[in-house]
C-alpha cells in the first residue's frame, strides 16, 4: 500500500531528531590508567575490579 501524501522534509527531519549518535564514555582504568569501557575488562592489563581480573597474554603476532 502506498502513502496517501507526501511526507515534508520537516515531518521527516522533525521524526528523525532523536537517531543522533551518542559519544562513547570512557572510564579510566584503576590500575594501568588506560582508558576502557565501562563494566568492562581492560583491554590493556585484563583488570575489572578488586576481585577479578583476567590473564591476557602480550606474545608478539608472528
């Protein structure tokens, strides 16, 4: 079924003013001070918080 009318470049504009990206937020990491995602492991040193935190191997690609 086709549209009865035409939609304006405002009704279009207008709907579309809420797609916008939002920035990514960082948090800084407590143990490296690298920055890294929030509820997320380091990328850097594999710290999450007190408790945990994951072995990441630093072997160079070959």
């Amino acid at each position: 079924m086709q549209p009865v009318k035409k939609t304006s470049r405002s009704r279009t504009r207008t709907r579309r003013a809420h797609h916008a990206l939002r920035p990514v937020n960082y948090s800084v990491c407590q143990q490296c001070g690298d920055s890294k995602l929030p509820h997320a492991a380091c990328g850097n040193c594999g710290y999450y918080n007190k408790k945990i935190s994951i072995d990441i191997d630093t072997e160079a690609a070959s």
